[in-house]
C-alpha cells in the first residue's frame, strides 16, 4: 500500500521498487477486574437519561 501525501502524481513502473515503514506504538492498558463498581452520579438516570 502506497499513500501519497503530495499533490503530484506518483505512477509505479513494472519492476519499480518502494519501501515503506509505519512505526506506531501499541499501548496495552492494565486491566483490573473487580466484584463491584462503586456507585457514582452519572449512572443514576441509566440508559438513555441524558434528556438529549
């Protein structure tokens, strides 16, 4: 997969070469799992309660 960013055109020949390298980081959050959630004001009205 090529993406060109530039405004001009870019044609690729047979027997062309191109190398690309996307470096990302992939951060994995540490999950904690619980019995209970403490109770909070948002979640008093339940789905659908926001009025919108």
């Amino acid at each position: 997969m090529l993406f060109n960013h530039s405004e001009a055109d870019f044609a690729m020949k047979p027997g062309g070469h191109i190398a690309q390298m996307i470096l990302q980081v992939i951060a994995t959050p540490k999950v904690a799992e619980v019995e209970d959630l403490d109770a909070t004001v948002r979640g008093e009205g339940e789905f659908g309660s926001t009025g919108v």
